[in-house]
C-alpha cells in the first residue's frame, strides 16, 4: 500500500476518534467555558520563521 494511502487513513481514523468522543453529550468542557455565539480572530507573531504543522487536518 502506498505510503500516502496509509497516511491519509491514519489521519481519517484520528479525526472519526475526535468527533466520536463528542457525539452524544458534546464537549462538556468547551460548552461550560466557551459561549455559544462567541467569534474569534487570532494573530500569530513570530520573531522567526518557522513551520505550521497540521493544517492538513484542522
């Protein structure tokens, strides 16, 4: 099997055990600290450059 196959099903087995974990009751802890209709923007300032890791499964 190719490398980046096996990849991509790791990261959709990560993903399906995410969302698993807050089917039912939700996320008990962001639902008690976060509001509902709250927004945010956010800004990341660096004093060098460097490398975001993740983006491909956020």
């Amino acid at each position: 099997m190719d490398f980046l196959i096996k990849e991509n099903i790791l990261i959709d087995k990560i993903i399906e055990q995410a969302l698993l974990e807050d089917i039912g009751t939700g996320d008990i802890t962001s639902e008690s600290i976060v509001p509902s209709d709250l927004k945010a923007k956010g800004i990341i300032k660096t004093s060098e450059e460097g490398v975001v890791a993740g983006l491909d499964i956020a």
